[in-house]
C-alpha cells in the first residue's frame, strides 16, 4: 500500500486483523494510514499499549491511524492496556491525542468500535 510494505496479519474480506505493533512501530506515515482506510471496511487491533513519553513516536501513528479509520467512516475492533482516556500518558501530543480520544469515543457511541 502507498508504495511501502503493509502486514496485514489476517484479512477476511474486508476486514484487516493486525496488532499494534505491526502497525504503528513501523516506519509508517499518514498517507499509509489513509491507504488501510481505503481497503478495509473495519480493522481489528490488537494490543494498544499506554502511551508514555518514551512512544511519542507510537502515539502519532496510531492518532494517523485513527483519523484515516474516522474520517473514512471506518469501525475498530481493538484491545488496549487501559480506558481510552488513559491511553496517553505523555506530554508532546497531549492536545492532539485528547482529540483522538474524542473520535474513539465517538467511535464508540456510533457503534464504530469496540474494545477492551
């Protein structure tokens, strides 16, 4: 996808299976997030960590991924460490990740995603 390589672990149709990892701790830019967007109707991700100020680099990607998956009408099906409020323990991001909690939770009140 977007010129790169992309795992995918599992697909199903239209909907993707990956972990965190594979998705966010790779060098991976908005524009990939935007290509996922475009394939899948819904992802599922497994193991969101908390973000702390040693993964700032982790916490942008996964904002990316999260508005590519939210401005495309997208669901998310994922598993985190914590309550969506308590993902970002950092400071860099802290504005911009409160924004990303907002469209989880809308997400989530839309019936987009559910999670544990």
């Amino acid at each position: 996808m977007a010129g790169r390589d992309i795992t995918i672990a599992k697909v199903a149709g239209d909907i993707g299976y990956a972990s965190f990892a594979s998705l966010c701790d790779a060098p991976l830019a908005a524009r990939d997030y935007l290509a996922i967007a475009g394939r899948f109707a819904g992802l599922v991700l497994a193991d969101i960590p908390q973000f702390t100020e040693k993964d700032e680099h982790l916490a942008r990607r996964f904002m990316w991924l999260i508005d590519a998956l939210y401005d495309r009408g997208r669901f998310l099906v994922a598993s985190a460490a914590t309550d969506i409020n308590d993902l970002y323990a950092g400071h860099q991001w802290r504005f911009e990740f409160d924004r990303t909690a907002s469209r989880l939770g809308e997400m989530v009140a839309r019936g987009q995603t559910t999670g544990s």
